[in-house]
C-alpha cells in the first residue's frame, strides 16, 4: 500500500510508518501543503496513494462521489480523532492500526482504523 498522509499529521509518523514498512508520503513532501481536500484525493488518486485522514466528512463524500461519477481509488483510511491521538504518545498505536490493514484490498473501500488487539 502507497499511503499519502493528510496534513494534520506530522513527518515524524511517516518516518515510524516508513520504519514499520509502509510507503507513505506526507503532503508536503509533495508539495501538496493547503490544497482542498478534492483536489488532495485527485491528487492521491493520480499517484496511486492511499490517503490517511480524521476528516470523516469530507472524504467519505468525496469517495461516495467518486463512485458515482464511476471513478475508482486507492482507498482511504480514516483514524478517527477520538480514537487515535496524534501526539507523540499515540502514534505507535495509529501505525499498529495502519499495519493490520495494509495487506487488505483497499480499493474503493473507506477504512475506519481500530485499535489492533
């Protein structure tokens, strides 16, 4: 799985996801820094990336409109801010919740992330 990670997360969780294994870019790292959410997941789709968010209610419409306008994505997975923290002392969870995931077929599914057992 190619993950592109939305800008409320910080470098340092790319760098413990691309240590477990993963692919994963941040949004400035592709120069992506304060694009609309459209225009990231267009830009996530081209590119063939998977997008992390805790946007819930703009990528679950974006994705259902994509499916209805026929197109098709990488997926997106969603770790919901109550559930996940992204400060330091959270992210060893949010990366165990990405990796159980990353062996699924992500494609045109919206994941909501849960804690691994």
């Amino acid at each position: 799985m190619k993950l592109l990670l939305d800008e409320m997360y910080s470098p340092a969780l790319a760098q413990s996801l691309r240590g477990a294994g993963t692919n994963c870019q941040t949004v400035s790292e592709l120069g992506l820094t304060g694009i609309s959410d459209i225009d990231l997941f267009e830009a996530a789709v081209a590119q063939g990336y998977s997008v992390l968010t805790e946007n819930v209610a703009d990528f679950v419409q974006i994705c259902a409109d994509c499916i209805k306008g026929g197109c098709h994505h990488p997926g997106v997975l969603i770790a919901l801010s109550t559930r996940f923290s992204r400060r330091p002392a959270g992210m060893s969870s949010l990366v165990s919740a990405v990796l159980a995931v990353s062996s699924e077929i992500m494609e045109d599914q919206v994941v909501y992330l849960r804690h691994s057992p």
